[in-house]
C-alpha cells in the first residue's frame, strides 16, 4: 500500500480482501515508510537503524524507524505523523543511521548535529555515523522485496488485520474537532489506576480488576493518553537482564488506531534488555503480527494454557 486518497485506499484495500478470500491466498500490507526502509538497506550488511520520512505539508513528516539486525529489519519507532524536530528524539548515534524519504537537509543537520552533542555531554556511546540515501521515483521493487521477506517469515494479514494505516486524521474533521490527536506517554501513577478501575469494563481483558491491581503494585506500567484520557496500557516486568510483558490491553474505542505500537515501541526503545518475552493466543492474529513486525519470533508453546482450551504461542525479540 502507498500514500494515497482515504476513498482510494480503502477501495484497494477491498479489492486486495476479495481476491484473497476468492483465491485462498495471503495477503500482505506494506506501507511506504517500510519499502523505503528496504531500498535503504538494500546490499547492506551492517546493523544499523533506518529513519524513513514522508512529507506531510506544513512542516510535518511521516516517519518511522526500523532496525536491520542480523539481516532482519523490524519496526522499531512506529509510524507517525509529527514535527521534524519531535522525530529527532526517536533516533539515537550509538549504531548507523541511514535517512531516506523527504527531509530538509539544512535543518535537520543542525538538529542532527545538535542531539549528538547531547548525547556525547551524557556520556552515551556515540559512533555520530550516519548517511543520506536518495529516495527512489518508484517504490514498486521494494515493496515486493518487503512483502517476499515477510511472506518468507510467515508474516500474513487477516481479515481484521489488513486495514487502512491512517497517521492522520483528514484535515475538515480535524479543525472541526480541534483535538490533539497525539498519543502521550507516561508512567502509570495512583489516580491512572483509579480512572481505570471506573472503565475498566471498557478494556478489554483476561484478567480481573483484581489482578490488575496486584500488577499496578508489582510492575512496571505504562499508560498512553490522548486528550487527557487514558486509551491504553502495558505492563511488564524486569527479570534479571530480560523483560517479561504481561499485558498489552487497549480501550475498545481506540483499537487499531496504533495505541498498542507507541506501547510497545516505548518498551522497546527505553529498556535496556538482552531479551523481551511474551505470550499470545494463538488466536490472537491481530497481536501475533504486530509482534512479528517489530522482530519478535516464535520459540515455543504452552499447550491450552488459555481458558483450557488455546495455546499460548511463546515470542521472543
């Protein structure tokens, strides 16, 4: 899938159901910050990160940043609309960097230039390497590598899983609302706990209010708000040099609207891990491939471990 009218993605994205569901065949949605990603990688063997950018009108941008580990690239910094000079803080100068897409060179330097002194003033490791690639006139070639890879690694869309990525809202509804769409997030303090104990019925979950409070006093949590009302939450664990994550749970209103990736990307970037952990159910397709697109593999299984009667699917990043 490529940047396009709202009316005309989701006409593609129709068509691209019915043939699916016609021919018994898989589908698989790439969006374009990820096919520049690969044509950024493409005969490279480095570790690096990828910041992908898009030029979404009056100074914003479309980004996301993937890594390429191991000859694996996974999301890393879900996409996003935003302030370039908001991006910036989701790219760091410890590894490579490659930037591709719409960027203005002369600003971003000095905002580029400016974070690596940060980070040597903090004592971070810092290598400052990073590269501009030339976006390319035509992205067909790398969305058909993106979808061969992923196709390869078992990575499909489902019905409910193969929707139109929107970072935005249209411009009308937006100035007739005038809401900050942005997801901000924070750790979980008493008066969070309280807000989700009265709604808690509105997310959905397999565990019980009590449970949930047991893990606000053990875990770690993580809530992201819009307009000052909290849409979701993460909480896990740190077990020795490895994370363990209990629950990623949503607000039923606010589900494929990407809550759960800013969640999950958080942990990700913030925590210092050999390894994160985590268990879904097999039925679960939406968050298996999530999962998948941000690195995590299947190790394992715990047979009826859900009610008596799924498997949990074990994943490892």
């Amino acid at each position: 899938m490529d940047l396009g009218s709202f009316t005309g993605i989701r006409i593609g994205i129709a068509t691209a159901k019915a043939l699916s569901d016609v021919k018994k065949i898989p589908t698989i949605s790439v969006n374009s910050l990820e096919a520049q990603a690969y044509c950024a990688i493409e005969g490279k063997k480095e570790n690096c990160k990828i910041l992908s950018i898009i030029d979404a009108k009056n100074d914003n941008r479309y980004f996301a940043v993937y890594r390429y580990k191991n000859g694996n690239l996974s999301l890393y910094k879900n996409p996003e609309a935003s302030h370039l000079s908001y991006i910036i803080e989701y790219v760091n100068f410890c590894e490579k960097l490659y930037i591709i897409g719409d960027f203005s060179l002369e600003r971003q330097e000095a905002m580029f230039q400016a974070k690596i002194e940060k980070e040597k003033a903090e004592a971070k490791e810092v290598n400052g390497k990073y590269e501009y690639i030339e976006k390319p006139q035509c992205l067909a070639k790398y969305i058909g590598l993106c979808a061969e890879d992923r196709y390869n690694r078992g990575i499909y869309d489902y019905e409910n899983t193969l929707t139109p990525m929107y970072l935005r809202r249209p411009q009308a509804e937006r100035n007739r609302t005038n809401k900050d769409e942005k997801i901000y997030l924070s750790e979980m303090i008493p008066t969070d706990v309280e807000e989700i104990e009265k709604e808690y019925k509105e997310f959905p979950n397999l565990w019980k209010i009590e449970q949930f409070k047991e893990d606000a006093k053990y875990s770690r949590m993580i809530v992201a708000k819009q307009n000052g009302e909290i849409v979701g939450f993460i909480n896990y664990k740190n077990v020795l040099d490895e994370i363990e994550i209990m629950n990623i749970v949503i607000k039923n209103n606010k589900r494929g609207q990407g809550v759960a990736s800013n969640l999950l990307s958080y942990v990700i970037r913030k925590e210092k891990a050999n390894k994160i952990n985590l268990e879904v159910n097999e039925k679960n397709k939406t968050a298996i491939n999530l999962y998948s697109r941000f690195g995590f593999k299947k190790v394992g299984k715990r047979a009826k471990y859900y009610n008596g009667q799924d498997d949990a699917i074990l994943m490892t990043l």
